[in-house]
C-alpha cells in the first residue's frame, strides 16, 4: 500500500544527496558526483535531469552550479516536507486507532 510512497521518497532522497553534494563542490561533473555520492552514474543523471527542471541547478562547461532560486527551492522543499510529516503523522495516529480497536 505505501510501497510507491516509499519509492519516491528514496528517488527525493538521492535527489537531495546530489543536491548536497552539488552545494558542497559546485561546479561539479558526473564522474565527480559518483564518487562523492556512490550513486550509479545514471541515477545521478536522472537526479541531475530532476533538479534542473525544477530549476535548482543549471548546467555550465565546468557542472552543475546552483542557480540563483535555487535558496527558495530548497526552502519551499522542507516546507513541504514538514507538511508530508504532519500528514504522515496523523495517517499514523489513524492506523494505530484502527490496530487498537481489532485487538
């Protein structure tokens, strides 16, 4: 039932682990985000794919660089990612309700 939220959370999660990485050695090539990641060389491209139309990164001769919205980006990410927790959060008081009234 969660299985697709779970797998989606994992792919943001990598997309974050590029990210960061991105933040941290900007400009940065593929070659360079595989080794500093662990991610496969076509999962990082996927991830870089990703952040690029969401308009968190942009391309140059050098690697990816942050671009200049790429702040709000990030910020509008962990609002949203404390909305899913709260949602997440009451689903779960929910099913914890349910389990008891079964038992």
């Amino acid at each position: 039932m969660l299985q697709e939220f779970t797998e989606e959370l994992n792919r943001a999660q990598q997309h974050f682990t590029v990210l960061t990485a991105i933040i941290s050695h900007e400009p940065i090539g593929i070659l360079a985000l595989e080794e500093k990641t662990d991610i496969e060389h076509y999962e990082i491209r996927f991830s870089l794919r990703v952040l690029q139309e969401e308009g968190v990164i942009k391309p140059t001769s050098n690697g990816a660089v942050l671009t200049t919205d790429a702040h709000q980006h990030i910020q509008d990410l962990n609002n949203d990612m404390e909305t899913v927790a709260e949602q997440f959060n009451d689903f779960q008081s929910v099913l914890t309700k349910t389990q008891a009234e079964l038992e």
